[in-house]
C-alpha cells in the first residue's frame, strides 16, 4: 500500500469542475490583477477568522512582511519570535535588517513559551524589541492570553504567524457569543499562508493578512501595490504584494469544505491516537503523541471547540531518523518540520550567537509528521501503524 504525506489528487476528484470553472470564470473576466474576486475572498476570510479587514496577499511570507514593514520594523530593530517554525518566521525578520529574539518552545505544544519570552523582555532594558511574532504551528494556538498581557506590559505589537493555523479556536477566559476567537484575530495581523498544504491551500501561492485596525488595514492595501495612492504617486515604500485572483476564485470554491476538512482532519488524529496506543508504544515511551493543549479548557461550554486543526500530527519518537528511512521504504510519506531550529540557520553567521533554546533543539530531532490529510482512509492509518509497530519490534 501507499500512503502519501499529502494527496491534492484525492481532493481534485470533488473539486475538479468547480475549480476549472472558478478559474474558467476569470480568465473571462479579464480582471487578471485585484479585482472582485480577490474583494469577496477578503469578506470572506474577514469573516471567518471574526476580524474587521482581511488584506490579500501573495504568500504566506509576504503577509508576514508586509505586516512588519507597516508597522515600520527595520535596521536594528528586535523582533522577539520561536526557534521553531518554517523560515519564513524568521526571514523576513532578516530582509528588513531587524535582528531575531528567540524564545525557547514549549515541549507539550511546541509553541513560543510565554515564560521564556518574558526573561528576554525583563532583560531587553534598552527596549530594542519592537513587536512579537507567537506561530501558531501545526495548527493550534500559542498561549494568546499570556502573550498578550507581556505585549500589553511591553506595549508591543503582535503579529500573529498562523499559516498553519486558519480557524483554530483559543479558549480566551471570556469567550464571545459566537464561540472562542480564532488564530489570528487576536494581534494586530494574523497572517494565513494558502500554500497547497495547508488545510485551506491554494493552486499556487496565496496570502492574507486579516486585521481589526482600520487604519492598519488602510495601510496594508496601500503597501501592498508599491505604496502608490494614486496611481504612479508613492507616499511610501512598499511592493508588489498583491493577491492573484486566480487563487482567490480557487480558494473561495475550497473555502466552503474547510470545517468539513478540519473535522475530517481531527478524526484522523483521534484514529492515529488509538491505534497507537494500542501498541504498546505510547506506554513504553517510544512514541509522545500530539497533544491538543487545550482541549481541556475548551470544556463543556464549547466542546466543539476546534483548539487543533492538525494541520501536521506530529509525533516524538525514539530513533527517529531511521523510522523516517523505514517509512520511505515502505512508501509512507513523513517528514520533519523542522530539523534544524532557526537559531542554528547557517544564514545567521555571527549576527545571532550564544542563543540555548534546548526545548527546540530536542524537537527537531525527535519529532516526525504522519500524513493526515482529510481523504487518509482507515485502512491507509492502519498500514502506517502496523509498520510504525514493525520498525520498533
């Protein structure tokens, strides 16, 4: 049997007619730049994530950076972020000249731990740190309510990283009406990558930046297009960040599927779970599960609360780099997100040194990604823990 880390294919198979359809529709349209399809998918993921504004970008990186070049981080500045995420956390840091802080993880989430961003705050006496970046990764939430209260102390900005992370819920003490806020909505920026991976994911690379600041908003759209208002008059720096409407007309046909999808998703992981521990390996300490950190809190008052979208089920294993091959072999797909931490990124030289982030350190070379993509049958989930069981037995 083969099991893919990821099959698009599989999902291709319901969304064919209506995605050639949406692209079929704007190529007539000959709207090929902004236009109404990149508007309406901007209400849409507003709406979605319960923010005022959502700006359309081209990536996930470049909501990112634009986020940070509008709130005017450059040259020498501090940006206090996790060693471990995808690069992009980091790189667009570096592009602006500003200097990365690196808080250690948090080993139950693997999220920026609030206690280790508070030291460097108590130490960063000359104030050189200028915002926040918490990542929301694999598809739960950083700790917000502590972050928050630091930045709140600090008075600094959060740019919220949740690529990974579109429509995890965090259980805030005081929930709306509504249900429990979602990645992104609670900083200044959420940023959403629409990377075909990624539980809402594109034909091709896609972005947004989701916002409840007017204002913020107001200068994002204006950044996005080289800072032109009007056209050819520059009032400042920006770039070409704007949003293909070819991926907004494919990701407003997906859009409708992503509850489904994150449902599908979790019962993967919940299948995966018992399967697992049923093994042997769970209670012989082989095998660390992915944990839902906030399952717990969630509670009666919303169990249905999505606190995890997996968008990666993660484990930490013994011997992890030959179960990786073992896998291979067996054609299982699996990876590792990440293997090297970014205060060990070569690229840094001697701009960032002497930084002990063991937490991370110990994920990135114990941690694997099963696939859990929400077409994974039952049998496909079975014949990756039977050979899981094989390699340790």
């Amino acid at each position: 049997m083969k099991v893919p880390l990821l099959d698009l294919q599989a999902q291709l198979e319901y969304l064919e007619a209506d995605l050639i359809a949406a692209v079929t529709r704007v190529v007539k349209s000959t709207r090929y730049i902004q236009g109404p399809e990149v508007e309406e998918f901007e209400k849409e993921i507003a709406a979605y994530s319960g923010t005022a504004y959502g700006v359309g970008v081209t990536s996930g990186t470049d909501a990112l950076l634009i986020s940070l070049m509008a709130l005017g981080i450059g040259p020498g500045d501090h940006v206090l972020t996790t060693p471990y995420s995808f690069f992009a956390t980091m790189g667009v840091i570096l592009r602006l000249g500003a200097i990365p802080v690196f808080a250690d993880i948090d080993p139950s989430s693997f999220n920026i731990d609030p206690a280790r961003m508070e030291e460097l705050l108590q130490a960063d006496t000359e104030r050189k740190i200028k915002a926040i970046i918490p990542v929301h990764l694999y598809g739960q939430c950083a700790e917000m309510s502590a972050i928050l209260a630091l930045a709140k102390r600090y008075e600094l900005p959060v740019v919220e990283d949740a690529a990974q992370a579109i429509g995890a819920e965090y259980p805030m003490a005081k929930a709306e009406a509504g249900g429990y806020p979602k990645a992104g909505s609670l900083g200044i920026a959420g940023c959403f990558s629409f990377f075909p991976s990624k539980n809402l994911g594109g034909i091709g690379d896609a972005g947004m930046v989701v916002t409840q600041d007017k204002d913020f908003a107001e200068k994002l759209i204006l950044m996005r297009n080289h800072g032109a208002h009007p056209k050819y008059y520059h009032k400042v720096v920006g770039g070409n960040f704007r949003l293909d409407p070819i991926q907004a007309a494919a990701l407003r046909v997906k859009l409708p599927y992503l509850e489904r999808w994150h449902g599908q998703r979790a019962e993967n992981a919940g299948r995966y779970d018992h399967f697992l521990r049923e093994t042997g390996l769970v209670d012989a300490g082989r095998v660390v599960l992915p944990k839902a950190v906030y399952a717990a809190a969630s509670g009666a008052k919303n169990a249905s609360a999505r606190v995890h979208i997996y968008n990666q089920y993660v484990l930490r294993v013994e011997r992890r780099n030959e179960l990786r091959e073992w896998l291979g072999k067996n054609d299982i797909g699996c990876e590792v997100y990440y293997p090297v931490p970014l205060h060990k990124q070569e690229c840094l030289g001697a701009l960032v040194s002497g930084v002990h982030c063991p937490e991370a350190e110990k994920a990135a070379d114990t941690t694997i990604a099963l696939p859990i993509y929400p077409e994974l049958t039952e049998a496909m989930q079975a014949f990756v823990v039977e050979k899981i069981v094989q390699f340790y037995n």
